[in-house]
C-alpha cells in the first residue's frame, strides 16, 4: 500500500488546530505540491486556524467547528458523503480530530506509529507512519510525506499576504528603524512570562539598539490585560496592538519585524512561516519539541531547569511530550538572559549586513 507507486488524485489532510501546529504543516503542503503537482489537496481545518491558513492558494478547505459538537459531525459527515480520497494524511492526536476522521472516505488512512498514536488514534487509521523519538513537531509532520514515498523537503511556509495586510503592516512598520515585536501571551497561562520581565526587555531594546516596540496578540481578556500591564510598566513608549488586527495582519506585522519575543504559542511560528527570527521564552514546554523551528538558536532555554526543579529529573528522563506547567516555572526565563539573546540576534544580523555591504 505504500509508499505510492503512482501520485494520488486526491489526498485529504486532516489538522484542525491549532495555530502553531497548522504552520507547521504549511511546509508539508509545500513539499506535497511539488512532489505531486497535479493532487488536488483537501484540508479539514478549525474555523479560527482557516482565517490564516486560507491564504494557501490552491488548496480546498473544510472547516469545522470544533464547538458545535455531534452536530457538526453530522453536518461533515453530510458534507464528504459523496466524496472519496486516495489518501487521508490523520496528523492530529485528539480523539475529536480521529472522530472527524471517521466522516472521511479513504484508500488509505495514514496516521502515526502505534508508540505516538494516543487516544486510540490508531483505531482510526489502516496505516502508520515509521516510528521515530524525540522529534520536532514538524519533523514529525514530514513523517508523512517519508511514508508516502515523497524523500525531499520543504521549509517553504510563505503565505500570499492580502493587500489590507501589507498596508496594515507599513504603517506601524513605516522605516528602517528596527522593529521589536512582542507576543506576550500563550494560550495557556502558566507558559507566560510576566508584564514585569517583557518590560523589561522593551525598555533594553528601546534604549540600547533604538528598536520601536510593538505589542501583538489576540482579543482575549488575559491578552489585553497583559499588554495594558506591559505597557504602564515599561519606561519606553511602546505601540499596543494587541486585540487590533486579523491573522494576517499579525502575519503581515510579524514579517516587518527585525525580532518577535514570545513564549510557546502560535505566533512563535507563524513567525518561522515568514521568516522573522523568534526569541522564544521556554521553560513550561521542550523548544527541542514544540519551539519555532528555525530559531532554536536564538531561544531561552530553561526546560532542563524547570526539569529538574519541578519534576525531579533530567528533562532527558521525562516523556517528550511532557509539559511542566506548573506555577513559577516561567521565572526560570531570567531577563539576562533574553537580554543575551536579543543582543546576539541583533549582532549576528549586523555582521550579516556589512558582509554583504562588503561583498565585490
């Protein structure tokens, strides 16, 4: 069955959320399209995560509510009745994403090994993608397109941006002056840093490498709350835009920056999609595992510590899906050291610019 001995006609993908793991799969999209040019690729996807990834050109979405519960299975259910896949590629986890499975009609449903396949997800497949440990997320993604037969790669995660998005983008971004954008907030409370500590950093960015600084997030109430407490904490005059923008927006924003600052969470990688380098603030989750993946360099490593501190072990000795969520963890993540970080990315740019000014 595989891998493929000819391109399939149509091949489903399934991902629902969220945002962070749908960018990662834009690279397999990309690697898929070009081993497989003339496959006509479906996605089933979350509401929210396809107001970003809907700037694919060329790709089928089918969103679902993840909220409305039997009923949307129903309705999906309906929709992909007459509908049939070569292959469906099941690259979520969740017993709701599996359920979401069983509404599609394939050849061949191609899901994770049976070490990595949790909550039954491998009742809901007829083949497995080749065990592996210890991987990136989007490594594991690209599992995938190996099993298919597909040996190449892409990072190519560039998403066409809408014209409202660039405009947007140009007038908080309007010059050369290097920009710092920070997306202080996870999804999950307890992998956030404190107003205090990204103040803190603003104020070293503003007055040290003259960086306008700019706030980024969602419309939530912990997202507002926490960009008003930066904001009446830090010493620099800082833009807030948090809760002000659509996804693409964001996107295009975090693309005219020089640097994001954020802890684990989606705009971490969305801004890998556009290629903006990421310090990213880790101690409550694994950046081996789950950090933006071309900027493991410039992170702030303190899983390890946390490791020890919280579970009594070496983060080599725990599950690699092992989250360490607990309270205080993020005071783990010094502003030293991000400070460090932050001078290095900046230095390591600046060497780069004058190499190429020097260049015959």
């Amino acid at each position: 069955m595989l891998p493929l001995a000819t391109p399939p006609r149509s091949l489903c993908l399934l991902r629902l959320s969220a945002i962070g793991d749908t960018c990662h799969v834009v690279p397999v999209i990309r690697t898929l399209e070009r081993a497989y040019p003339d496959t006509r690729i479906t996605w089933i996807i979350g509401k929210l995560e396809a107001k970003l990834m809907s700037l694919l050109p060329g790709i089928e979405f089918i969103t679902v509510d993840k909220r409305a519960g039997l009923a949307g299975l129903r309705a999906l259910r309906a929709q992909l009745a007459h509908r049939r896949f070569d292959v469906l590629l099941h690259m979520q986890l969740a017993l709701r994403a599996s359920l979401v499975a069983s509404c599609v009609r394939a050849r061949i449903k191609l899901g994770f090994d049976r070490a990595r396949a949790r909550e039954l997800q491998w009742l809901f497949t007829n083949a497995r993608i080749a065990p592996r440990t210890r991987e990136h997320v989007l490594d594991s993604f690209f599992g995938f397109t190996a099993a298919l037969g597909v040996g190449s790669r892409s990072l190519d995660g560039s998403l066409p941006l809408p014209a409202d998005a660039r405009e947007y983008a140009a007038r908080l971004v309007p010059d050369a002056t290097p920009t710092l954008l920070v997306s202080p907030c996870s999804s999950h409370r307890l992998r956030n840093w404190s107003a205090e500590r990204y103040a803190a950093i603003a104020d070293h960015a503003a007055a040290r490498h003259g960086m306008r600084v700019i706030l980024c997030g969602g419309p939530s109430a912990l997202e507002r709350e926490m960009g008003e407490a930066i904001v009446a904490r830090a010493r620099t005059p800082l833009v807030n835009q948090i809760g002000r923008d659509t996804l693409p927006q964001m996107l295009a924003l975090i693309g005219a920056a020089t640097a994001l600052v954020s802890p684990d969470s989606g705009p971490a990688h969305m801004a890998t999609l556009i290629g903006t380098p990421v310090i990213g603030l880790y101690a409550a989750t694994n950046p081996a595992r789950s950090g933006p993946y071309l900027s493991r360099e410039w992170c702030v490593d303190a899983y390890g510590a946390a490791a020890l501190r919280f579970r009594g072990k070496s983060s080599e000795a725990l599950p690699w899906t092992e989250k360490i969520e607990e309270p205080g963890v993020m005071d783990l993540v010094t502003i030293e050291a991000v400070r460090e970080r932050l001078d290095a990315l900046l230095a390591a740019r600046n060497a780069g610019r004058r190499l190429l000014a020097s260049a015959p």
